[in-house]
C-alpha cells in the first residue's frame, strides 16, 4: 500500500504564526506537539526540547478542514477507499462525515485501514439509509412507521456509527420519530428532504443539498438531478421562506453546491474527463459511472435545457447560502464527493470558493470549513476541542506558507498536514496519491474496476 513517510512526535514547529480563521491569531509561536495532541503552545521563540522542525520556522498554521457530507468508496480488491483516505488529506481534509454507506463496506473498510497504520482523517459515519418504499441503495434499512425508530436508530447505533441518514419515502412523523430516537441515543439526524415535502414539513435537523426548496409539484421527476436542479419557480418570497424556517426551528444546512456546480462539467465531458482532479480516482469514475450515456442512469443525457437550469440554479443556491448566512443559520460545508466530478478533497477547495462567491468572506468561510464543521463532528467522535488550536485539543492542523485565510484557494502554499500528531509533507502526500494514480491506471487494475463498474449498474437503482 502507498503510505507517506511521517513525522511523528514528540516535535515543535517553531516561530509560526497560529491562526484561529475569523477569531484571532498569535505571531512569533512555538506549537509542541505529543501524542496526538498540541502539548504547549509558546510564545517564547527559543527552542523547546522537542525536535524542532526547522523547515517550517515562519510558517502559518491553522485548523484542519472538515467535510461534512462524503461519500468512502466501497471496499474493494482496488483499494479504492485507501486511495481516498490519502487523497483527502493530500487536499488538508483532516476529517470527514460519510453521509451513508451504499452497500456496508466502505465504513468499515476504512475504520481497518486506519487502525493498521494507513493515513486518513478522522471519520464520522451515518452508516445505513432509512428509507420507506423504494430501496435505492443496497445498504437501506426499510421504516414502515414511527414506531420503528427506536429500533432503526438502535441497529444503526450499535454498528458503531454517530449519524442517522433519514433518506427517502419518509412522512413527516417518521422523521420526527427518528429525531427522538436519535437524540435518546446521542445520534445525530441529517438527510434528505423527500421527494414529496418541503423543506419546512420535513424539519430535518441537517438538511442536505437544499433539497426540499423547489415546491414537490414542480419537480420533473423523484430523482437527484431533477431535485437538485429544478428551481424555475423558486423565487425570492421562497428564499425568504426557507430562511425563516430555518432559524425559527433551528435547522442546519449542507449545501453541497460544489455537486450542481460540477454538472456544468456534461457541457464538455471529454475535457472535464481529463481535467488534473478528476484523474485523482480510478478510471472507472470518468470512464464508466460519470459516462454521459452509458453511467449512471440518473446522469445519462444531460442535455442543453438542463444544463441551463443547473446554471440558474447555482445562482439561487448562492444567493441562499448567503441569505441563511446573513441570517446566522448554520451552514455546514460538504461536497457530496464522488457525484460527477466531484473529487475527494479537491471539491471541498471547490465549495469553499462557492461560498465565497456567494458574498461570505474568506476567514469566515474558513471559519465554516474548520471550526464550524469540527464544533459539529467533534462531539460525535469524543473530541469537542476539535478544530481548535490550543493545549489538549486533537493535533489535526495544515501548515502553510502564508496565512491562506486572507483568501480562500486552500490547495495554494500547503506544506504539511498534521493529521492524529503525525506531520505529513505535501511531497511525501503528493507522492502517495500519485503512487495511487499509477496503480489504479495499470491494466489489471482497469479491467477489475470495469466489471465491478458494470456489476454495479446493473445490480443497484442507480435511476435515483
């Protein structure tokens, strides 16, 4: 397995510049790290006794970032899942939440790699899909009433995971039962608007990709790209609304915009094919499951008329981030990778550019992808103070040249990442995804990942 040399601790990064995004920063610094954790935080330039790690002297450090809606690839003889752990912390992701697992095995196979020494961020899971009536995703669990949800969230609990997936087909009071049911469990509830409510009959504690704006009546079909797209008569007063719902009942939301975004990418797919981030996953990806005919049914034909409303849509979504932002509802960053052309760790860049664009500013959207993410997950996982810099809190941090707060291009100047008090250079980083490229390109490797593609669409409603 491609694994990047580390430092491990104890060591010190000395005269560094500590940066809190949106709150406050101290010049002149020694960080001590032990263990997994920051073990002194100095403002007293000498050299500690720890190793000094002189090459960063002068340096920037702030918190790792968070993804709060990822999706592991599957286990596999590819060694996908791995290839996905280190590219996320190529990209400074130092945790994630998998917002469900399609078919059991990427949760799983991702706790195993870790706990045998492979890099990758922390992980929150939510495990299976609570769904009612049509089953899209292998690893479902079936709610056929309110009184199931103790039971659902109970099985969901016990398999070692800290979110409940509220997916499809579910009524109102299903959704409220597995609230209660999560919080008597100290789960948390994010999911999906059902094709058939609006946001503010659903109230889902962690809405994801804003579904459940567009009123149901003007959806073109129940699939994602319908969903996620058809937003013609989503107009100001609609806007209004969701904000208002929002704060008066204290949800939270997952735009994952950098996902419709991407899907401007079917305007050229030869070129988006061949684009540098989408050769960060195995040739499957492009090749055969983003295939514009022959992929994923839901994605098949997207044509011009579409494609314009995904435009317009992304100006809608925009102009709500930064409403519900104004508003002070909490919005959570999260990428819905691997959707098309959405890439582990590259797309997070992408989405904190998103939200810059739709009028936030740049240490405050670095806030969100950091603190804000991690005040959420942390807990979760047992780490409140994650996301923090300061004595006792997790050692998940980047290292950079310059303060990258100042603007929001987060892949620019990165020299380290310290993910569990291991310090990984970009180089040795950089050098493992790529290790992962060229084993995943190799012919073997190809037609292995051709036949699982194909078992795949052929095995699984993909017509979501």
């Amino acid at each position: 397995m491609n694994t990047p040399t580390a430092v491990t601790g104890p060591f010190a990064l000395p005269d560094v510049t500590l940066v809190q995004p949106a709150e406050h920063s101290t010049a002149h610094a020694v960080l001590a790290v032990r263990g997994d954790r920051i073990a002194a935080l100095r403002t007293d330039p000498r050299s500690p006794a720890d190793r000094v790690l002189e090459e960063y002297r002068g340096a920037y450090v702030v918190p790792g970032l968070v993804d709060m809606h990822t999706h592991l690839a599957p286990g596999s003889p590819l060694h996908v899942t791995e290839a996905s752990l280190v590219t996320h912390l190529a990209h400074g992701v130092t945790a994630l939440r998998d917002a469900g697992d399609s078919d059991g095995t990427s949760g799983p196979t991702a706790r195993r790699a870790m706990e045998q020494g492979h890099p990758g961020p922390r992980l929150s899971t939510a495990g299976s899909f609570v769904t009612r009536g049509r089953t899209r995703w292998p690893n479902s669990l079936q709610m056929a009433g309110p009184r199931q949800a103790d039971d659902l969230v109970a099985r969901i609990a016990d398999a070692g995971n800290q979110w409940i997936k509220s997916y499809e087909g579910l009524d109102p009071e299903d959704i409220a039962a597995l609230v209660v049911a999560a919080e008597k469990r100290g789960l948390g509830v994010i999911g999906h608007v059902p094709g058939h409510l609006r946001h503010e009959h659903a109230l889902l504690p962690d809405t994801q990709h804003f579904f459940g704006v567009p009123d149901p009546a003007d959806l073109s079909a129940d699939t994602v790209v319908c969903r996620a797209t058809d937003w013609q008569h989503v107009d100001e007063r609609r806007l209004d609304e969701v904000v208002r719902n929002s704060l008066s009942h204290g949800l939270a939301h997952t735009p994952t915009v950098v996902a419709t975004e991407m899907l401007l990418s079917y305007h050229d797919y030869p070129k988006a094919k061949r684009a540098p981030d989408t050769a960060l996953l195995p040739p499957l990806y492009a090749n055969r499951l983003w295939h514009p005919t022959r992929g994923f049914p839901v994605y098949r034909n997207v044509d011009e008329a579409r494609l314009a409303r995904v435009a317009h849509t992304l100006d809608q979504k925009l102009r709500l981030i930064g409403d519900l932002h104004t508003a002070g509802v909490r919005l959570h960053l999260g990428t819905d990778s691997p959707q098309p052309f959405t890439v582990p760790g590259a797309a997070l860049h992408t989405e904190m550019e998103l939200f810059a664009r739709a009028g936030i500013a740049p240490a405050e959207v670095w806030h969100l992808a950091t603190r804000g993410n991690a005040k959420v997950l942390g807990p979760a996982l047992g780490e409140p103070e994650l996301g923090l810099i300061g004595v006792g809190a997790p050692a998940d941090l980047l290292v950079y040249r310059d303060d990258p707060t100042t603007a929001t291009r987060p892949g620019q100047g990165l020299l380290a990442v310290v993910s569990r008090g291991r310090l990984y250079p970009r180089q040795e980083l950089d050098g493992a995804v790529a290790a992962h490229q060229a084993r995943l390109r190799r012919l073997p490797a190809r037609l292995v990942g051709a036949v699982g593609a194909t078992l795949a669409l052929r095995s699984t409603d993909f017509d979501f």
